[in-house]
C-alpha cells in the first residue's frame, strides 16, 4: 500500500515561504553588517597610524621649541647681535 500524499495547505506553504525568506534575510544583513564592521575597523587603524605619526611630528617640534628657548642658545644669539646677557635685567611676568 502506497502512503497517500498529503497536500500543503495555504498557511503551511505561507510559514515555510516566510521561515525561508527570513533566513535568507538574516543572513544577508549578518554579512552585510560584518563587512560594514570591517570596513569601519579599517578607517579607525588609518586615523591610529595618522594620529601616531603627527604624535611624533609634534614631540619633534616640541623638542626644537625647548632647544631654541634654552639659556644657552638665547645667550648665543645675544653674543652674535652684540648684546650682552646681564641676568638684573631680566623681568619675569606671571599672569
């Protein structure tokens, strides 16, 4: 005896349609969102590396800021020009 074939009705055809087409977007946005992610880990390492680079840019010129601004350096110039360094005439400001 042969089994008889069950026929699906509307609402069984209707869930499977729907459970099928759910997946299908879940998995769409799951990949969609991952390469989203990756792109956007991307940007941020670029702005890292761009960050560290003028970080050392502006510890360098940090560097030639103290050198120039140094006593010994303001007394060179002072003796190239002519003038001489005489410490009681040097006013200190504060605010």
């Amino acid at each position: 005896m042969a089994k008889k074939r069950r026929r699906k009705t509307n609402f069984e055809r209707t869930m499977i349609t729907l459970t099928v087409t759910t997946s299908f977007c879940v998995f769409v946005s799951l990949f969609f969102f991952k390469a989203q992610l990756s792109s956007v880990n991307i940007e941020v390492e670029k702005l890292k590396n761009s960050v560290t680079k003028q970080q050392k840019v502006n510890e360098s010129l940090t560097m030639k800021v103290n050198e120039l601004v140094s006593l010994e350096n303001m007394q060179l110039v002072a003796a190239s020009n002519g003038l001489e360094y005489n410490n009681n005439n040097i006013i200190v400001i504060q605010k």
